[in-house]
C-alpha cells in the first residue's frame, strides 16, 4: 500500500470533525503550512507504526517461546505485515497510548486561519 499525505488524515486516529476540516482544507493552504502538516502528520504515522510494530513483536515474540509462533527467516514479516493491515484500523484507544493528542493540537494550531 502506498500512502498519501491524504490518506494519513483518513488513517490516523483524530475525531472525524477535525479530520474532515484538515482533509478539506489541506489543498488551499499556503506552502509553509502544508509542509509543517505534512512533517507532523509522517511523524506521527510513523510513531504510531513503531509503537505497534513492537507492540507485535513482543507479543509475537511471547508466542514464539510458548511454541505457537514460528520462529523462522519470516518471522519479522509476518510481523510486518499484521502490523502492516492493524495500522489502517487504528481506534481512539491508540490515541491515548500513542498520545497524538499533542500533534493533533498542532495540526490545529497550524490549519487555523486565525495564525
């Protein structure tokens, strides 16, 4: 799958109203602003992805040692790859772990039309 700066305000776990005024108001910022979302939007995406990367490997990991995971040259792959479709589905409890509610505020602070 390849994402989009536009498909990371779809994906990451804000509440839909904001979602909805940065994905429609993403296009008609100014360059400087656009760049800044776009900076913390990565950044965020991929802090949230380490977190359940790791999150799955060490559950991964733990099943290896009790024998019901393979511990084979796949084995970060298939890792990867759960974590991989698991990302697309992130919920709100994500926020609370991940704590996005930070980049979230900056997100706003930088969309408002106010700034």
């Amino acid at each position: 799958m390849s994402l989009q700066t536009k498909d990371l305000i779809k994906i990451l776990p804000f509440d839909e109203a904001f979602k909805k005024e940065l994905g429609d108001s993403f296009d008609s910022l100014d360059t400087d602003k656009r760049n800044s979302i776009e900076k913390l939007l990565w950044g965020t995406y991929f802090a949230l992805y380490d977190f359940k990367l790791n999150e799955n490997l060490s559950i991964a990991l733990a099943e290896a040692k009790k024998n019901r995971e393979k511990l084979d040259e796949n084995f970060y792959w298939r890792v990867k790859e759960l974590t991989d479709r698991e990302i697309e589905h992130v919920s709100a409890e994500d926020i609370k772990t991940a704590d996005l509610e930070e980049a979230r505020d900056k997100l706003a602070e930088i969309v408002s039309p106010d700034k």
